[in-house]
C-alpha cells in the first residue's frame, strides 16, 4: 500500500525529529524503548496503569463463558474476533456447545455484528464493564498484530480474570506462559488453553491469584514512584 508507506515515511520522520528536541522519551514498553535506543536519546518506559481489584473475586462456580473487549475501529480487534469465532471457537464448540463468548466494546463494525448468534453476544458499547469481567470465565485476546502493551489484558489481570492470549497480546507486561496466562499462538493451541482453565477450577484459581498478583506491579502506587523518581533525575 504505498499510500499508506508513504503516512508512516512521514510520521516515522515527524517522531524522530520531535524526539531529537526532547530531554526524554518515555515508551509503552522496553520493546519501543528498544527501538527508540537506537535513535541515540535518552529513553525511559512508562507502562500502562491497572489498578488491581481490591474487592472480593467472585469464584470459579459463579462464572460462565469467555469475553473479549476491544475498539472495532481497531483492526487488530477485528482481525482477532474474526480469527476468534470462524476457526477457535468451532473447536471449543466440538467440546462443549454451551460455551458463550462475547464481544465486548464500541463500534462493531457489520463483519463483527455478522458473527452474532446464540454463543456470540456483541453488546456493542457498555458503559461499565465490570460486571462482564467479574461474570465471564476466561478472557480470551488471540491477537495476531498490533504493538505496544495491551490494556486489556492489563484490564483483565486486574480484574483476576485468567487471560489467554498470544505473544503479540503479551508482549510489554513480563508476562510467562504457564504462571500468570496462557500464551498460544494456533487454533489448536489456544482451544487447549482455554478448555484447560474453563474445567479446570484449581487452574482457574491459579491464574486469577496469579493475575491480581502480577499487575500489582503496574499499580498507580508502584508507577508513581517511578514517575517521580524518573522526573527527579531530569
């Protein structure tokens, strides 16, 4: 798409003008910072805030189905959804045909709207999502692009929900496969990971105590201190 090489040419240009004039670059994620490295400023991260839930999680017995939350204006979200219901879900399906998953998020477009059937529930834009987080079983994000730290899966963390995602929706968090989500990158894959949670509630508590605990470290508290600390040394 050249029309589209030549708006990132531009804003690729734009940023490393914009970052020669400052005294500090702040990234998302030590992958950016990576990147940023390279242009020879000074650079920090900064990752997204998640305040963990300090409230009673509701249990393993009192949750059904999976949920998915995400902008439709975001291709990526789309992209996953799409992937999520024609080629995962169908094999979830095979195993339990009671199994809901839901859309979750504002302006779905008519591909995502299409998908909706009694197992796939697009609200479209909810106001407070607490209740679907604190409701749902598993959160799944099978992510194929994108970049930077995910929000929500920080969001679900947060929220003690178990996430299964793929390394593109990981990545920016320190997050290990096996201790605190479940990362896959295949339909085979992610359908194993996520049944395995689904009727699993010794694992499903795992990874929800696993995921409040984890995020703690994203707490406005904890990235308080680094601002200040960071600010102070400038």
């Amino acid at each position: 798409d050249k029309k589209l090489e030549k708006k990132w040419k531009k804003s690729f240009a734009l940023e490393r003008k914009c970052s020669s004039k400052a005294s500090l670059i702040i990234t998302v994620t030590r992958e950016e910072k990576k990147v940023v490295d390279g242009w020879g400023n000074k650079c920090a991260v900064i990752p997204n805030i998640h305040k963990p839930s300090s409230e009673q999680i509701p249990s393993f017995t009192e949750r059904e189905g999976l949920l998915f939350i995400g902008s439709y204006l975001h291709p990526p979200n789309v992209d996953s959804v799409m992937w999520l219901c024609e080629e995962i879900m169908p094999i979830i399906w095979e195993f339990d045909r009671t199994i809901t998953i839901t859309l979750l998020g504002s302006n779905p477009t008519n591909e995502v709207l299409n998908l909706r059937n009694e197992n796939v529930i697009v609200p479209g834009f909810v106001e407070n999502v607490e209740p679907y987080f604190s409701s749902s079983k598993v959160f799944v994000a099978p992510l194929r692009y994108g970049a930077g730290m995910k929000g929500k899966i920080g969001q679900s963390l947060a929220f003690g929900l178990p996430v299964v995602t793929t390394k593109i929706g990981a990545e920016g968090m320190g997050l290990v496969n096996g201790k605190n989500v479940l990362i896959a990158d295949d339909c085979e894959s992610i359908s194993q990971s996520l049944l395995s949670i689904y009727n699993d509630q010794e694992k499903w508590c795992k990874f929800s105590n696993e995921a409040i605990s984890h995020v703690e470290a994203f707490s406005p508290q904890n990235i308080s201190k680094k601002l200040f600390n960071l600010l102070n040394i400038q």
